[in-house]
C-alpha cells in the first residue's frame, strides 16, 4: 500500500475538505486527509505525487491560524491551493489579501484571464461556487491570473514555472460546473498522476496487508449484519481462512429479527460461520438513565470490546479484532486531522476504551461506503447484502431520543419495521441511501376511537446520499408516506404522530444522535 500514488490534503477545517477526498477518488487517484501542521518530514517519507491546500474558516493574517510548514511549497510537488489555501500561497510568495467586510458566497461566474494549464479545456465563461471574506488585493511577482469573477476578484492564480496553483473558488463542489475537470487537470496534467487506485488493487493490497500483519494469529472478526462488517469479514477471511472467528453481539438494540438474519442468512451469503452472543442485559444496564447521545455511544464502545474480551477470556491466542470502520467514521470521530470537530464518536472509533487488549485490524478505513460496496462486488457479497442500508453501530440507542427503555426499543422496534417494510413493498427502498425511524419521547395529544390519547412523536429520516459525507432529504412520495404514518399510528402502541425530516447534511446529521 506504501508503494501508491497518494494525493496529501492538508485540512485547514474546511466543511469541503471530505470532497475534496472524494473527487480526487473519484478519478482512481488515492487521497487522504492529513493535518495542516504535518511536517516537512513526515512529507517526504510518505512522497505524496500532489498536495492540495484545502479551504477553511482563517484568515491569513487572523490571530491563532492553523499552523503550516510553509517548506513544504518548497519541495517541488505539484500543488493546488482552494480558497483559503489559495491565499496562504499568495500570502507565502509575498502577495497581499484584503478583506472588505463583505464576502462572496454561493453562484459566481468566472473568466478566463490567460491560457491556463488547471483551466485548460474549459468555457471561458463558467459557474463555480465562491464561500470567501477575503480577496487576493496583489498577486505576488512570477504568478498570472488564470480567471476573474463577475466582481473582479481574482478566481484563480497560477504560478508561471513552478506547477503551483490556487483557485478562490471551490472546484470539489458540484455547483463548480467544470470542477471535475479542473480537478483532473491538475492531477493529470500538472501531477502526472496516474488513475491507479481501484477497487481491485485494494482488494490485492488489503488481503496482503492482512496477511503480513496476521501471520499465523487468530482473528476476532466483529460482525453487525450491515455492509461494512461484511465486506471487512469477507476480506479477512479470504486472507486467512479458518483462521477467523466471525462473532456476531446481540446488545438489545437490534432491528426486529435482526439475530435471526445474521444467523440464518448472513452466513450463507458470506460463506462462513458466524457465532452469536447475548450481551443484551450488560449493555442494556449500563445504559440506564443515560440520556446524553455521546456518552451513550462511549458506552456502547467500551461494552462491545469487553464482549469481546469476555468471548476470547482464557484463549491467549487471540491478539487482533477486525472492525467494519470507515473513514467517515474516522473523520466524524475527530481522529483523523485533528482540524474538525468530533461531530460524533463511533463506537468503533472515538468510544473505543484505552485498556483495549486487542491489536486492531481495519482494513477499510481507508474508504467510503460506496468504495465498500464496489469493494464488496467484486469479491462476490450479493447485491441484497450490499444493497442495506446503514444501520449504526449503536443501534436504536442513538435513535430513542433520551432515556433507552425496555417499552420504547420495543416501539422503535415495531414502527422502524413497517416504515422498511412499506417501503421495499412499494419500491423505492433502492433509491433512497438510508432510511430509519426516531422515537421523540414527547408526548403529544391525540384521539382514537373516540378516545383522549397521549402518545409518543415518531420521526422518519430518509435520504440520498453517495458516501454519506453529505446527504439530501429524499423527496417521499404523499401516499407511501400517508400509508406508512397511517400503519405505524394504528399498529404500534404508544405512538400516536408521526413527522417527516426533511433537513440535509450539512447542516444536519444524518443519525439524530
């Protein structure tokens, strides 16, 4: 894996910083995100053939800015800077940044100012989208500007012999018309980059990786039932056979019927046994009167690594536990750049305890979730398991808003069950990227049969995504949705309203907890 093309994105706390990732992905060049304050040093050892600058929230000369080896300009590898990486360039080449206290966001149109090599190709007029305060005021000597903006401001700035490059706008995000193909040009043209990373050499790099770092040694593999503890399982399998213990853990906080398809089913598509283990009543106890989401998800973290010790407690010969974890996972968690926020900690990431005994082995926490399910495909997982819909690791303890009760699982339980249901009946669960029910323990009032009610809110979430960075709410049909509210408020004891999300992420999450 060492030996691949790798495109560097320092992350300077821009909300794109993820998209980045994925469009560079998106043309089979491998990215990662690292922190804006790694060092020279640690540069050069990994020899990355691209950086890119990402955008962020400083401003160049603001107080307190996020810290950057500026002698990383100087090691002759082709970089792109976006927004305000584009302004640490021209603040490092002696340029000057203005800002007048009215920014620039959302549609703007560019024109080509010159011949361009990140511009190469593309209408001298275009849309991109601008999220800036600050303005290039002089660009340094030896740059040109490539393109203006309607305003004038300069859009984007070329070095004119160093293969350095910076555009105020964002090239990642989709309302940037021709963003796919400045992104590519950069990575082709100015990079030489070549389209090398593909689900197939992950596949033959990972069963590698797991074999070297395995040897001879026994697997705990932990699986959920959803697709990312499934390809994961898959892969180490393929690696080290019979070497692998698949163990499945009940925590009270499944889907209906959720055991007896991880049982019955699971095994079968994915070729090997998996064992099951109750551990409901420990979770579930130490869960009592919990009501703040992140430290239910710590909770729920530490008690499935002492599941697994209690499981393994007495074999001395098991060192590794395999995890389904992503790189959302990773990013959301706070863990990867130390730039963003810990939107929220996974259970398998930012709730793990400290004293964990296991080495860990996660071989896809590299990828996104459409990654995972390319991934997936090609080592032969059939479509109907690759086609679930996340459930999270947590379970219904991060979707029963407050306290978890035995009475309002067995709610969930039941109202999540007819949404699913109704919604494959009815076709469309394929189009949607995830979809689940919320308890709102607030009550409310209502009337059946004549009769005064005061029952619990239900929420359904619904969306379209493609690796969950960022999702829209899907546009549910009326009449599926009356038909699902009508069954779940005339079948399920205790509910009696049901409401439609319809916010996006960002803002929000897609999970409510």
């Amino acid at each position: 894996m060492k030996n691949r093309q790798t495109v560097l994105i320092l992350d300077f706390g821009s909300q794109y910083t993820q998209l980045i990732a994925r469009r560079v992905r998106e043309q089979n060049v491998y990215s990662e995100i690292v922190p804006h304050s790694i060092s020279v040093e640690q540069v050069k050892k990994i020899a990355p053939t691209a950086i890119i600058l990402s955008g962020g929230p400083s401003s160049v000369y603001g107080e307190n800015i996020p810290e950057f080896s500026e002698d990383i300009l100087d090691l002759n590898i082709p970089v792109l800077g976006i927004c305000y990486g584009l302004q640490l360039l021209i603040n490092h080449y002696g340029g000057k940044i203005h800002s007048n206290g009215v920014g620039e966001y959302g549609f703007a149109t560019i024109f080509l100012q010159d011949n361009s090599t990140i511009l190469d190709g593309i209408p001298d007029e275009t849309q991109v989208w601008m999220s800036h305060g600050d303005y290039v005021d002089t660009v340094p000597e030896g740059w040109m500007v490539a393109a203006k903006s309607t305003s004038g401001t300069v859009a984007a700035i070329e070095h004119k012999v160093k293969p350095i490059y910076g555009t105020q706008f964002h090239p990642e995000v989709i309302h940037t018309q021709e963003g796919k193909k400045i992104i590519s040009n950069f990575l082709f043209n100015s990079a030489n980059c070549k389209a090398d990373w593909t689900s197939g050499s992950f596949i033959e790099e990972t069963i590698q990786a797991i074999k070297n770092q395995v040897k001879d040694e026994i697997v705990l593999c932990g699986v959920s039932g959803g697709v990312d503890s499934a390809v994961m399982a898959k892969l180490v399998h393929i690696a080290i056979g019979d070497r692998m213990r698949a163990v499945f853990i009940d925590h009270g906080l499944l889907r209906k019927n959720e055991t007896r398809y991880v049982i019955e089913i699971l095994p079968k598509s994915l070729g090997f046994p998996i064992e099951c283990h109750d551990f409901s009543d420990n979770f579930l106890s130490r869960l009592k009167g919990v009501t703040v989401p992140e430290k239910k998800r710590i909770i729920i973290g530490e008690q499935f690594i002492r599941a697994f010790e209690k499981i393994v407690d007495g074999d001395s010969d098991v060192k590794f536990l395999a995890q389904g974890t992503l790189y959302p996972d990773i990013i959301e968690s706070g863990g990867k750049t130390g730039s963003a926020d810990v939107i929220k900690s996974h259970h398998n990431v930012g709730g793990l305890p400290k004293d964990i005994k296991f080495k860990l082995i996660e071989p896809l926490r590299e990828l996104f979730k459409d990654e995972v399910r390319e991934v997936g495909k090609k080592i032969g997982i059939p479509g109907e398991i690759l086609k679930r819909h996340p459930f999270p690791g947590p379970g219904l303890a991060v979707r029963i808003i407050g306290e978890i009760t035995a009475e309002r699982i067995n709610s969930l339980k039941e109202a999540d069950y007819i949404y699913i249901r109704l919604l494959m009946e009815h076709g469309i669960y394929d189009d949607i990227w995830q979809a689940f029910s919320v308890l709102v323990p607030i009550r409310t009032v209502g009337v059946m049969g004549d009769k005064r009610t005061y029952g619990n809110l239900l929420a359904l979430r619904a969306v379209t995504s493609v690796d969950g960075m960022t999702a829209d709410w899907y546009k549910m049909p009326y009449d599926v949705l009356g038909k699902i509210s009508n069954e779940i408020v005339n079948s399920v004891e205790g509910i009696n309203r049901v409401v439609y999300d319809v916010s996006s992420k960002p803002p929000s999450t897609i999970e409510w907890e």
